[in-house]
C-alpha cells in the first residue's frame, strides 16, 4: 500500500487496514442493526441481515475513476495494483477478524442482545465494495469461491470499466451491482473525471457482458442533483442493454470527502429520486416495487413476487406500487 499519510488518515477515519491493498470498514447499519435491530436498504430488499455483513475492498489502493460523489478517499488510485498480490485465505481470514474487532466494543451493551452480538461475529454477507475498484484485484474469483465455501453470500459493486474481469468472473457473486452514473458519454466524463479515453465504451461493453450472466444482477444509478439527474429517456436505453433483475435509483449524499467536491445543493430529495424512478420504470417496462426513504433508494423490478438470497432463504417481497 502506497502513502503512509493516507494510511494513517483511513485508520483515523474508521478503516481498519488488512495485509498490502485491502480494507475493512464496519458499516453503519452494522452499527444499527446491532444496536437497535435496523437493517439497511440491502436487508428490506434482499434479505441482507446488516449485523452480519462485513463491508471490504480488495482493491483499497486502486481505482480507474475519481467520482466527483465519491465520498471515500481519493489519492492512490491507478488502474494497476502491486506486483504481489495477498491470497484470498488471508485476506477473508482477516477481514472477519478485523470486524470481529471492531464489534469487540458492542459486547455488553445494554441494547444489544448477546446472542445477536454472537451473531455478528459469523458474518454470512460480504459486501466487497468500500473504495476502489474491487475487480482490479486479480484473485477475485479464488475469493468468491472460498466465501460462498463457507455459506457467506457476496455483493461485488463494480464500476463497469473492467470488462474483461466481469467477462471471466468464475464464480460469480451472489449479487454483481453495476454503477452506470451518468446517461452519456459527455456527463460520464465529466462526473468521474476518468482518465482512459474508452472508459465509456467498456462500460457499455461491461452492460452487454452483465446481461448473459447467471446471478442476480442490479445496475445502481447514484443521481447528483444538476449533475446526472434526469435524461430518463437516456438511462432507459443504458438499462435495457443491461436488462438486469433490479435497478436501483439513488440519491447521492453529502459525506466524506465529496464534500471538497460538491455542495448540499447537490443532494436530491427523496421525492425527485422516486420521481426519476417513476419515469424511468415506464421507460424500460419495471415496476417500483419498494423504496427506503432513509436511504434516498427507489427499487425497480421485472416482479414483485419474493426474492430469494442463496444462504439465507426468501425475502419477503415488497408491496408493487
């Protein structure tokens, strides 16, 4: 991992690092559903039980992109990783310690009950998110296998700008989550600040690859008020490229370090983010199936019937609106 002072600024900030280019940060949902039994968007959508979900990057040091909305640290991103790479036994090895740890604190307090606190300590969810681009780590797929070995389900969050790693995935996650953050070429550019001048077409190259794939599949729009919020019309023919099971429309929050980058005016509301979602529904032929206002998130789907999570049985499906 490469400059000491950022490392030391994530350590300040919560992270707990693991071996040479990886992270553990425990989430705050984590936090509420331990302390007060509230899970996450995740959880009234997909079943995620949030106490039990470990959130981490492989690829903490490495990012192709520098998203004006990114609220976590920008600094080492590159798009190529160290010539030695940690093997993904120690690197789930440490992650669930690392958030054992981190939990160590909770044990004893009056409005966690002990056998949830227990719970937390056998995570069954990894969200393999956090910072960076975690397919830019080159043993993803020995990663998934050892964590669906041990019954822990997997949402890989990916920026879509690496098809190739998408194309040879093997397993594939539980969940593959794709930002598409913009509706064209020109906005794309000029939110994400890339620097590859085919950045765009390899995510449209990324949406045809998700498409065919196997596994439960959900393209996330996070929308930055002025920025990249509306051309529905333009989304709709991003989505049905993809055609994935879900599309999530959200809203981008004002924390971290994006707020060296944007404003509070920035932020939409959660009535304009369920607006867009409306439109967009019609457009691409979903329906809105649920929403979490806490979260500014709208969920769209091809049905409104129970979803079901390999590891941890059926979700009780949402009323359709």
């Amino acid at each position: 991992m490469g400059d000491q002072d950022l490392s030391t600024e994530l350590a300040g900030q919560g992270y707990r690092l693991v071996g040479r280019h990886s992270a553990v940060k425990t989430c705050y949902w984590t936090r509420q559903s331990l302390l007060y039994g509230r899970d996450c968007y995740k959880g009234r959508f997909y079943g995620i039980e949030s106490h039990r979900c470990v959130q981490m990057s492989p690829a903490i040091d490495s990012c192709n992109l520098h998203c004006r909305f990114c609220w976590r640290n920008q600094g080492w991103e590159n798009d190529e990783m160290m010539a030695e790479y940690d093997d993904p036994e120690t690197l789930l090895d440490r992650s669930v310690e690392a958030q054992r740890e981190m939990l160590s604190g909770f044990k004893g307090e009056a409005s966690v009950p002990e056998a949830r606190w227990e719970e937390a300590r056998q995570p069954r969810h990894i969200a393999i998110s956090l910072t960076g681009e975690p397919t830019l780590y080159p043993k993803m797929n020995r990663f998934l296998e050892l964590c669906h070995a041990r019954g822990i389900t997997t949402f890989l969050v990916t920026n879509g700008t690496n098809p190739d790693a998408l194309r040879h995935l093997d397993p594939l996650p539980t969940q593959l989550y794709v930002s598409v953050t913009a509706p064209n070429a020109a906005i794309f550019r000029k939110l994400t600040l890339h620097d590859r001048t085919d950045a765009w077409a390899r995510l449209l190259e990324s949406l045809d690859i998700v498409r065919a794939l196997p596994t439960r599949r959900v393209v996330r729009h996070t929308l930055v008020q002025g920025w990249n919020l509306g051309w529905e019309d333009q989304y709709a023919e991003l989505d049905l490229r993809a055609r994935p099971e879900f599309i999530e429309p959200k809203g981008y929050v004002y924390m971290g370090k994006s707020r060296q980058r944007l404003s509070r005016d920035h932020v939409p509301s959660h009535p304009a983010i369920r607006e867009f979602a409306r439109r967009l529904a019609a457009r691409v032929g979903y329906r809105v199936l649920d929403e979490a206002p806490d979260s500014k998130v709208v969920l769209l789907g091809l049905r409104a019937e129970g979803r079901y999570l390999p590891g941890l049985g059926p979700a009780e499906a949402p009323a359709a609106a």
